[in-house]
C-alpha cells in the first residue's frame, strides 16, 4: 500500500489555530493585502505556508496595540530593524495622545472641583528673537485634535527620513505652523517642517523653502503645560505681549519642538509658541 504524498501547506483552520488570528482576521487581511494565502484551489480553499505564520503573529500583536490597518503595512513593509523602529515611533505618539488626554482631564477635575483645587495658571513668559534663515523640508497636512499629536510627528519622522535619504542632515527639532484652528470637532491644515543643512530635492507632497529671517515673539511652554487646553494660554500670552508693544504678525502661529517628550523632565521647556511679527513703524 502506497504512501499518499505530504500535503503542503496549512488550511485556513489549521494556520488560523497556528497563528492566533480567526478565519474573519484571515478574510479581513487577504483583502487589505497584508497577509495573502500561498495559494487559492478550486472552491476557494485558501492553502497557507507555514513560513508566513511568524508574519502572520507579528500581525496579531500589531493589531493587539490597536494600530490601524495602513500603518500595520508601513510596518510589515519594512525589514527587522527598520520595522521595529516604526512601530516603536507610532506607539511613543500614542503615549503622548495619551497623556495629553490624561492632562486635560486633571485639568478638567481642578477646573470642577472648585477655586480651591483649581490650579494656578502658569507663568508665562514671553520674549522678541531674531530667528535666522533656515532650509527647511515642509508638508502640509489637514487634521483633528485627536490625530493632531500622531499626525505631527509622524510627518516630521516621515520628512527627517526623506532628507537623510538625500544625504542632508536634519536639525535636532521641528516645527508646526497652523493655518487654521485644530480643534477636536474638526480637522484644519498645519505645515510641519524640519530644518536642515546639505542639499534636498522636493518629493511627493514634501517642499523644500527657504524660512526667511525674522522676528518673532516667543513663549516657553514647560513639559507639564504642554497639551491642550492649557497650552492655549501661552498662545493668548503672545498675541497680548505683541498687543502691549505694536507689533503686528508677519506670519502663522507656530509650535516649536527641539527635543523629544523622554528626553525633558515635567518642569523644563519643551515647546515654543512663537509668532512671526513686525515691530510697530515697519514694514
């Protein structure tokens, strides 16, 4: 009696009991193209390898940190390295929308429990600079307030990669100029851009400028005021000191960071907001 041939591969139940993933994750990520069966047979029997069950797991733990489907393809499209490296860099801008989300609600049990748990408002303090020209890659984007946090530095990860790609050298920080008023009921644009020196070309939706020297007017913002609401106080403090001096706005609001969140301590600057300006009787 002969020995019938090994049959190759695994079926959808066997490699969805191998992979951890059920038969409707298989259907959903055969569609999105993240995880395709080896092979379709008649009737559409799906046949799977078993070398795509470590993919397949990487999947299921990605899925697990509630990463969407698009940026589950960035990852999966990148090797070893490369791969953890972006998955790291999505999950440190979910920690920040989480703790801003946890800062606005502890401002929100000051502002309920009554004047005498209610916090002080900062200090804020505002200054004039001289910013001098700098090359800068730039892209714009539209988005909301919940997005606000991921999408800003996503793009000036994405922009940090493209000039290294060309042989640039970006600065250590990075700035987002808003055109128009981010707010969680709905999405507006900003421009986040990264200064650099070397030479850069333009590509896809990314420009390459020159941020003309100016004049600014300065607030520092410490790591523990820096999300929203409370942040908006230093924006009142800037256009009010520009107020008590004449001085007119020559451009956008803008947030400047030069650092990343773990590398600040609660009570140190970690952001700017800053405004173009023109000094009263010029220009």
């Amino acid at each position: 009696m002969s020995t019938p041939p090994p049959r190759e591969g695994l079926s959808r139940g066997e490699f969805a009991r191998a992979s951890g993933l059920s038969p409707k994750a298989l259907r959903l990520y055969e569609r999105s193209r993240l995880l395709v069966p080896h092979r379709v047979g008649a009737g559409g029997h799906r046949v799977y390898l078993a070398a795509q069950v470590e993919r397949a797991r990487s999947i299921r733990l990605l899925r697990q940190m509630d990463m969407p489907l698009a940026v589950v393809a960035e990852v999966m499209a990148q090797e070893g390295g490369q791969a953890l490296e972006r998955a790291e860099a999505w999950w440190r801008a979910q920690e920040e929308a989480l703790r801003s989300r946890r800062a606005a609600l502890a401002e929100l049990r000051l502002s309920w429990g009554g004047a005498a748990e209610r916090a002080p408002e900062p200090v804020w303090r505002v200054r004039g600079e001289h910013v001098a020209a700098a090359k800068v890659a730039a892209v714009r984007v539209r988005t909301d307030q919940q997005n606000l946090v991921a999408t800003l530095h996503g793009r000036a990860r994405a922009l940090r990669r493209l000039l290294v790609g060309q042989g640039a050298r970006p600065g250590p920080g990075f700035w987002v100029v808003y055109h128009g008023a981010v707010t969680p009921d709905g999405p507006a644009p900003i421009e986040v851009a990264v200064p650099f020196t070397g030479q850069a070309e333009p590509e896809g939706e990314t420009v390459i400028r020159v941020e003309a020297a100016h004049v600014r007017a300065v607030c520092e913002v410490r790591r523990g005021d820096c999300f929203y609401p409370r942040i908006m106080g230093a924006y009142r403090a800037v256009e009010r000191w520009m107020l008590q001096r004449g001085a007119h706005a020559a451009g956008p609001l803008r947030e400047v960071y030069e650092a990343s969140w773990d590398e600040v301590d609660r009570d140190a600057v970690f952001a700017l907001v800053a405004r173009p300006m023109r000094q009263a009787g010029r220009g």
